[in-house]
C-alpha cells in the first residue's frame, strides 16, 4: 500500500475520532437522552473545549474531501512520487496537531498549522497537472 493511501486511511480514523470525541464529551454533560433525541430544544452551550472541537471537526470535513479526492487521483494516474507521500503525511501531521493547537486556543498556531495542512494537499495536487 502506498504512502498516500496508508495517510488516508489514517485520516479516517482521526476523522472518526473528530466526529465521536466532542459528541461523547457532550453526551457526558447533557446525557443519553439528549445524544439519542432529536435535540430539536435549544441547549447552552457547550463547554468551550467541546465547541472547539466541535469546530476543529467541521473544519477537518472542509479540508477532507479535497485530500481523499486528491490521494485517489494521484494513486489513479499514477502519479505518486516523493513529494506527493510527504504531502500526505504533511496533510495528516498537520491535522493531527491542529486539534489540540485548537482546543487551547492558540490563534496564529493554528492558523499556520491549518495552511500547512492545505501545503500538503497542494504537494498532492501539483504533479497532476
């Protein structure tokens, strides 16, 4: 398995663990009911923690569908090489440490680490043109 395919994988299941974390930290506060139910009634607020990665996980699901699509291209074609590896392992790295830089709310950080994520993706995208 290639490098790219394997950095896919592996940002499934970080986006597996963005989607399930701040729902089970909510869960633990407003309890099975509210996870089970519609939640059609407002609710407070979450914790700030937990909206920040609520957040950090819709951020990720901006982000991820434009990996996937690129890392199946280049794997497609065939036109996967050094530079396109270490844009997926860029890509993952980066979202990988974006969660926490997010939840402790470390602004500049976090953007620089959101831009190196995009790098990566753009190290992929480059030799299909």
């Amino acid at each position: 398995m290639s490098i790219e395919l394997r950095m896919l994988a592996w940002s499934i299941v970080l986006g597996l663990v963005q989607v399930l974390l701040p729902t089970l930290l909510a869960m633990g506060k407003y309890g099975l009911g509210w996870a089970a139910g519609p939640r059609d009634a407002a609710m407070p607020g979450l914790p700030t923690a937990v909206a920040r990665l609520d957040r950090a996980r819709a951020n990720f699901l901006e982000t991820f569908p434009f990996f996937a699509a690129v890392v199946l291209a280049t794997i497609a074609l065939q036109r996967h090489d050094a530079t396109t590896a270490l844009g997926a392992q860029l890509y993952v790295w980066a979202r990988l440490v974006y969660v926490p830089v997010y939840v402790a709310g470390i602004p500049y950080l976090r953007t620089l680490v959101w831009a190196a994520s995009v790098v990566g993706i753009v190290m992929l995208l480059a030799p299909l043109f």
